[in-house]
C-alpha cells in the first residue's frame, strides 16, 4: 500500500501566484484562476488550492471553518466536538461545480462558529488559541475530519487536481477578495488526498509554498514543543505552524519573522550598523531552529495584507509586479502576465528579502 | 609473573647507524646501547608502544609489532583477562587504564547515514556560497520582550559564542603538560571556541586566553577562586566524566610538581584526589545552589555549564539539570577519554553517547525545555561526520579531547597514567612536555579544526543546508544500517530504505 500523507514525508514542486489590492477593492476569482493556466507544467494534477481575502464580509466576527469528512459519521463526530467549545453560526455545503476532472470529493462544509465565552473563561485561554487547539485536535485525531482553513472572512478552497480546474470547481468566480493566492503542486509520490493540496491555513494565515526545504525536521522538532502536531509532513504545514509561533504568539513583526525564516547571513550581519547587527544577531540567537533553510518561495497571507518571501539564496524563482493599486507574485512572469498584460513594473526580490503589501488601513 | 612482552622491537641491523636517538626518546626505558658488541639491545618489556622510537628513527629501522606468543587461546578467558587476574593475584590492586574504552562495543555514529540533496532539492556548494557555523551556546528566553519605543529588547542571559560547533574538552594541567595546555589555550583563541581547564586550574600565564576558555569547578575544588571564575567565558561544574562515571579523579603526586601544584593550590607532591561527589551536591537541589552560587560570585555574567556522565538515566538527569538555572549540559559518553582510570570503571560504567544524546534531546523537548539549556555532547567524537551527527541527534556542539591530543602527537598508546608520555602530553617531566612545541602544537590543532569545519560545510552543503542551526535536531537527515527496531527508536531515526 502506498502511504498516505503524514505517514510518509513526500516532497514536493510547485507553482505560486497572488494577487493583492492596496486599496482594498474585491475582485473574483477569474483572474486568480487564469494565472495558474500558463504554469501548468509545474503542478502535475495532483493538488491546486486558492485562498481568499475579504469573501465573508456578512459573517466577518465568526471563525469560519472549511472541512473536509470523509462521510456523514465523521460529520456529526466532529460537530459534536465542536459544539462542546462554540456557537455554531452557521452551517452549509460549500458549493461546488461538477466537472469531470475533479472526482473522489469528499463532503466539504462551511462552518461560521462562534467561541464560547464559559469555555475561554474556564480554559483561561483567548479565542484564538482555542480555535487553535480545537483544529490541530480534530485534525490529528478525529479520523475522516480535516479543517483546512479557520481563519476570519477568510477561507482557503483546495482539492486533487490542476489548479484551474480546481478553482472552476469551486466556483471561484462567485467569490470576491481584496487578496488572492493560489497554489499548484507537484508531489513526487502521493496517492490524491485533498488535504495535503495547499495553501495550508491557521487561523487567518494562509501559506502557499514553492520547494522543499532542508531544514523541515530541525523546525518540527521545535514547533512541536508548542502544541503543534505536524500531522501532514509538509514544508507548508512546519512553515505555517512557525509563522503563527513567531507572529501571534511571541509578537514579532512580519519584517522580524522574515530575518528569522530567512535570515541574512552573518557577513552581512556583521557589516550593519550596531542596532540593526544587534537586532539580527539576537533574532538568530533565539530562534535558530526556526530558520528555514533548502529553496523556498512562500506566500504567506493574513488579514489585511501579504508577505512573500524566498530563501536566502534565491532557489526558487519568484518575481513582483506591480501596477496601480494592485501588486502581484508569482513563480514566473508568465502568470502575471494573465492578470495584467500591460504591467511595466516587474522585478525579482532577492534572496531573504521580504516583500510585504499592506491594505489600506481600513479598507479591509 | 613473568610473560613474554605484549609487543616486540623489531630492528633491522643492517639499517641501523646506532645513533641512539631511539634510547634518547624513550622514556620508558627499552632501547640502550651495547658499547662492547656495538649494537643497540631492548628491553621489550617495558614498551607500551606509543611509536616514538619508530616516528624519530632516521632510518626506519624500527617497527614494533604484538607479540605473537600468547597464552592458549580461550574465546572466554582472553589473554588479557587472564594476565589481569595473574598481575591483580600478584598486587591485590585496582587495575589502572588511560584514554577511552578500547573494547569492541557498539559505535553507533558508525552506524548512521548521512543524507544528500537529489533531484527534489539542490545540494548547496561550499566554495561558492555562504555556509555558516556559528553557535551559540546557553539559555533563549521563553518571549521576546521590547522596549518602550518598540525595538526588540536584545539582552539575553550570557551565551558562549562559537565560530564552529566544536570545543576542547577539559583536561587539566597536571594530567597535560604546560605545553599542551598552552597548544590548546592558542588553538581554541584562535580558531574563536574554547578550550576547558579541566579541574586543575588555571595557569597565571593563561589568564590572556580568557575568552576562549571554560574554568571547570570540580568536587576537588582544586585552583578555584575568585579570579579564576572571573577569568573564563564559562564555568563548567563537573559532576561526572563519561570515563569514570561515579568517581573523582587522581592527579598523582608524582605529576603535582612545581606549578602543577600551585596552581591546584596543593602542596608540592601531595596526590590530589578529588571526592567521587561534590560534598555539597547529594541532590539536585543542591545543585541548583552551586549553579547560583557561581553566578553571584560571577555577577551572572558568564554561563554554567553541568556536565554528567552520560548513565542509564540520563535523560531524567538532564531534564533536572535543565531545570537547576545551569545554561548548558554536557553529556560525556562512555567511550570518553581519561588521564587515568580503573580499568573496571572505564570498561563497564555508563553508556554510549548516541543514545544518550538521542534521549536527552528527545527527554527536553517532550517537556517543553529544550530551549532552557544547550546541549554539548562528548565522549568519543573522532571525526567531522561524527559532528555533523550529533548535531542532526540534537547536540548544540560537540567537545573533543582524544582527538585534539592526537593533533597534538599523541599515538593512543594509553599510558598516560604512567606520566611518561613520550609525545610530551600527559607528562609533567621537562624533558618529556619540551617535545611538544607548544607553536606546532596550537597550529595541528588548528588544522584540525580548519580540516572539519570543511567537512562539515561539505556535509551541510550535500544536504542543502547552509547553516548549522538547521541541522540542529534535524534527525531526518540520518539513517541507521545495521540497527535493531529498538535502537532506532532511541536515536529517533529511521532505518536506511525508509
Ligand atoms: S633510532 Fe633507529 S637508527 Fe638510531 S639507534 Fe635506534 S634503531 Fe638504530
Ligand atoms: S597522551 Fe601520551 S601517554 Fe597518553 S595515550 Fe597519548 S601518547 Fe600515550
């Protein structure tokens, strides 16, 4: 029997695309799609997933949770448990566009839930760690349940196959964001498992992930030391469980994470002035097992903005564009090229360098 | 009793020019000239075989070869057991060894794999791109904290930075000579690590070496005072060493001359015997005293490193060291090297490091530690690969000894108890330690170092990691050949083919 995900560590290539606007404006999900046509060669069927910024402006104060069941006692498993810790808001397929590339689905629901105050109160902890612990619970142990995305007026759509197909299959059109990214994959060896497409969320951050990184068991062993249970074996996974660690819970800003994930070399350290060369050497020093090292270009997105990010020594290709209000990123120009033919301003950050856009304040 | 020598001189006449530097450079006596027959004779009896003769010999006249006349073969009863039995018969004493268990017990670093980059991901060039091994070693906080304006508050408890993760590991003046000590002292400042006292002190013409040196505080207590606590990078507590897991060292008094004993503070002499226990430690409580006893004396500037042997609990130790407020645990195997040992003790007490390693790192993590201390592991590291292991078990950096005394000269010939290194290393007699050029010395020691920091960016690079942090604990990198499904479970890696 071929093992499934999580049993076995499978690597992986991949294609990477986003699309953001500055000035907050929501638009479907056409654009996002087409970008993923021209990389088509680098995702092999296998895995394609979207996530979306700003789609559930109605139900913006409630967590809402994407999952998977493999059948209807999973279900009821699994919303018995969440029942125990929230309110359920409300509770709904996810629809979705028969096509005959994308086969084998499995029951996918949307959920909009609501944490209890008696439970945080008893539990004394806040609502986002109790959405965090109630999702790595259901995921690691609840058999046939997965939640794939939980984060706020935010949702991840994900599935086996080519991208493209995979964003039509959800109907992603229907959908409108001031941020999207998107994901293709190319897994060496991995029976289809709609949880192991990308991007990989916790709670509003969404990771879409270009490589296959050196460093995945050194940042495991540490993750897990902070009630992190790296279920899938993936780089996304380890990734997305570090940038949660580093942003919310030990409080450090995006550019901080970036010199942590990726961080400058000592030579280039030892050259900065005093502050700065005293900043980075502390950040190296705390944190060595969360450098990230092998290639890599990630897309991290989270509630009002973006972050991407390649590895120190530029392994893997990724450019920007950038064009009024709107900036671009993707594994290659070819895909920006979809979402705005007439785009001047292209160029590639180097090695380590993140390019972080922000929405307007308020316009989120 | 009297048997036929373990080795035997063999020397070939025709080659020989007599001109006696083989009976100069023994110490031990075996090469002396017949003036009547005009031939040089031996005494094969008293050679240990360190291979003095042979290197120094101008015209490679010399080999020393084992013996061949042994006592009738007995897969039970060796030759050696039985002549242990016989020599013990004789003295009714404890059988004294040097150096690391010689016995054929299992090398688990021989039994690790090393991965490579193929395909999936690229192997990263050494030569042409950065690779990085600097660590540092002691305790990273639980949270960032920043200032009122908003930066990152950058004050740390003290940590012991290292160009690469590799550190001389203690042996004391006394059982080394001066200029060994020195060899290393140069080494370890230039190279940017450190070098340890071992629990001898620390000699007034090294205080300039500071910041690369770890000032050992042992149960004997010997050479420790104010300023030599001040005068180190770290205080290292020993409370065990993984040659003699359970007992104090012996310094014999033949070796406690001049400032050998000065700087031990002991009468001129006088055998310096250190307790089996620090008379202050019966419990882990008690530890956590020393450990702030040592910081108040220190202003709390330089870390404490706990080193322990490492024994069958090891990893229920470590976690109670982790949480003394010491900022580094050094576990030393079993194959560890000593100056002088019983023979029983050395062979039999304690475990292999691997594992223990494995267990300790693994023991942190599952409570949530790790982060509180470092990890240095020893006890028979020999080689770039053995380092580049350990730290993919866990290690935060390694501590060599034997290898370092073999930069320096040394021929493994495990005499040193005899004080009669013919290499000028465990000796304290002038004729003996001026063999040592302390200039050669400190450079072959650099060498070394040069030659493994190489590898290991070799090693790293192959791997598509280019800074030692990311192998840290990163056991997917190994594989074990050979090992049995509970062994593998231990070191947490899996088997080759998986
Ligand atoms: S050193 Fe060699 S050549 Fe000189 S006396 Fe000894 S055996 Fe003969
Ligand atoms: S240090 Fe000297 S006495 Fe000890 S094993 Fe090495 S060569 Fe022999």
């Amino acid at each position: 029997m071929i093992p499934l995900e999580g049993q076995v560590r499978i690597p992986s290539g991949c294609a990477v695309s986003a699309m953001i606007s500055r000035d907050g404006r929501r638009m479907n999900g056409e654009q996002i799609i087409q970008s993923m046509v021209p990389m088509h060669d680098r995702s092999n069927g296998l895995g394609g997933g979207f996530a979306a910024y700003g789609i559930y402006p109605e139900y913006k104060d409630f967590y809402a949770l994407h999952i998977f069941f493999n059948d209807k006692s999973c279900q009821n498993e699994c919303m018995t448990l969440l029942k125990e810790y929230f309110e359920i808001v409300q509770d709904e397929h996810i629809k979705v566009r028969k096509i005959p590339q994308i086969t084998d689905e499995p029951i996918i629901r949307r959920v909009f839930v609501s944490p209890m105050q008696s439970v945080l109160r008893h539990l004394q902890i806040d609502e986002k760690e109790l959405v965090v612990r109630t999702v790595n619970r259901i995921n690691a142990q609840l058999d046939g349940s997965y939640v794939f995305s939980c984060g706020k007026n935010m949702g991840a759509f994900k599935a086996v196959g080519f991208p493209e197909d995979v964003g039509r299959y959800y109907r992603l059109e229907e959908y409108e964001a001031y941020c999207w990214t998107a994901h293709g994959r190319y897994p060496t060896n991995t029976p289809g498992w709609w949880g192991g497409a990308h991007p990989f969320c916790m709670l509003d951050y969404s990771i879409v992930h270009n490589g296959e990184i050196s460093s995945y068991d050194a940042n495991r062993r540490f993750i897990e030391m902070y009630g992190y249970k790296c279920t899938l074996q993936t780089d996304t996974e380890v990734i997305t469980y570090i940038a949660d660690y580093l942003l919310r819970r030990q409080g450090l800003t995006l550019e901080e994470t970036a010199a942590v994930i990726a961080a400058p070399f000592w030579s280039t350290i030892d050259a900065k002035p005093e502050a700065e060369k005293q900043m980075y050497t502390y950040l190296r020093n705390v944190f060595p097992s969360l450098l990230v090292t092998g290639p890599f270009s990630i897309i991290l997105g989270f509630e009002g903005g973006l972050m991407a990010l390649n590895d120190r020594l530029k392994l893997r290709s990724m450019v920007i564009g950038e064009q009024d209000d709107m900036v671009y990123i993707a594994s290659e120009e070819a895909a920006i090229r979809v979402m705005a033919p007439d785009i001047r301003n292209i160029w590639s950050p180097a090695g380590g360098e993140p390019v972080i856009v922000r929405v307007k304040e308020g316009a989120f | 009793m009297n048997f036929y020598p373990e080795f035997e001189v063999v020397r070939n006449d025709s080659r020989c020019i007599r001109c006696r530097v083989c009976e100069r450079q023994c110490a031990n006596e075996v090469h002396w000239y017949d003036a009547d027959g005009k031939v040089m004779l031996s005494d094969e009896s008293k050679c240990v075989n360190c291979q003095r003769c042979v290197t120094l010999c101008p015209t490679r006249a010399l080999k020393i070869v084992k013996s061949d006349c042994r006592l009738r073969e007995n897969a039970n009863y060796s030759d050696q057991t039985i002549k242990e039995i016989y020599r013990q018969a004789e003295t009714g004493g404890v059988l004294l060894s040097s150096m690391g268990n010689p016995n054929p017990l299992p090398v688990y670093w021989d039994k690790i794999l090393i991965n490579a980059s193929q395909v999936t991901n690229p192997p990263i060039d050494p030569l042409r791109e950065p690779m990085e091994t600097r660590v540092f070693l002691g305790k990273k906080p639980e949270h960032i904290t920043r200032n009122a304006d908003g930066t990152l508050n950058t004050q740390l408890a003290p940590q012991l930075t290292l160009s690469m993760p590799v550190m001389f590991s203690a042996m004391s003046y006394g059982s080394i000579s001066y200029n060994a000590h020195a060899s290393l002292a140069r080494a370890a400042s230039a190279l940017g690590i450190c070098y340890n006292t071992g629990e001898g002190g620390l000699h007034e013409d090294f205080y300039k070496y500071g910041k690369n040196t770890i000032v050992q505080v042992a149960s004997g207590r010997f050479g420790v005072h104010k300023d030599y606590l001040e005068a180190g990078a770290a205080i290292e507590i020993k409370m065990g060493q993984g040659a003699k897991p359970g007992i104090g060292g012996h310094l014999p008094g033949t070796k406690a001359v001049g400032d050998v004993a000065k700087t031990r503070m002991i009468p001129e002499g006088s055998d310096a015997i250190s307790p089996a226990p620090h008379h202050d430690i019966y419990s882990i409580e008690d530890l956590r005293q020393l450990v702030y006893s040592l910081k108040e004396a220190t202003e709390y500037r330089l870390p404490v490193i706990v080193k322990v042997a490492a024994v069958h609990n090891i990893a229920a130790i470590a976690s109670g060291i982790a949480r003394s407020g010491a900022d580094i645990i050094a576990i030393d195997g079993f194959r560890g090297g000593t100056g002088a040992a019983p023979t029983r003790i050395r062979d039999n007490d304690g475990i292999p490091i691997e594992p223990a390693l494995a267990a300790v790192d693994k023991r942190l993590r599952d409570e949530g530690i790790r982060n509180n201390v470092s990890i240095v592991c020893g006890g028979s590291v020999r080689s770039a690969s053995d380092v580049v292991k350990a730290i993919a078990l866990g290690a935060d950096a390694c501590y060599i000894a034997t290898a370092a005394c073999l930069a320096m000269g040394c021929h493994l010939c495990r005499s040193c108890h005899t004080g009669k290194c013919n290499w000028g290393i465990a000796t304290q007699r002038p004729d003996l330690v001026k063999r040592l050029n302390p200039d050669i010395g400190s450079q072959r020691l650099i060498n070394l170092m040069d030659a493994w920091r190489h590898e290991i960016k070799e090693l790293m690079g192959g791997m598509g990691i280019n800074s030692i942090e990311a192998l840290r604990g990163n056991r997917l990198m190994l594989r074990g050949v050979g090992l049995t499904e509970k062994e593998l479970e231990i070191l947490g890696i899996a088997h080759a083919g998986e």
